[in-house]
C-alpha cells in the first residue's frame, strides 16, 4: 500500500525543465504543484485509514 501511495506522490510531484532562455517565473505554478501535491497526500492518507476501518480485525 504504501508502494502505491508513493507512487502517486510522485506523479503529481511537477519538475520543471531547465530552460536558459527563460527567466524562472515559475512562483505561482510551483506553489500550485506544491498544493495539489499536498492535497493528493491527504486524500490517500484518507483512504487509506478507510481502508484500515474496513479490514477485519485479527482475532
């Protein structure tokens, strides 16, 4: 479980290419990413204690 929760952090973790001949502008996208990144977390974590609740308890 936690290999797939890694894996969509990953994917909504944006990098950005390195481009010399623009001026790096990228304040408001990054901070966009940084928040869907986060935003991702919490839905997973979510489901995952969901996940938790409705597995049966070990006698």
């Amino acid at each position: 479980m936690q290999a797939a929760i890694d894996r969509v952090i990953r994917s909504f973790t944006f990098r950005h290419p390195v481009s010399l001949s623009e001026p790096m502008s990228d304040g408001p996208s990054i901070q966009a990413s940084d928040e869907a990144t986060e935003f991702a977390t919490r839905l997973l974590e979510n489901y995952k204690g969901q996940l938790a609740r409705r597995s049966p308890k070990p006698d």
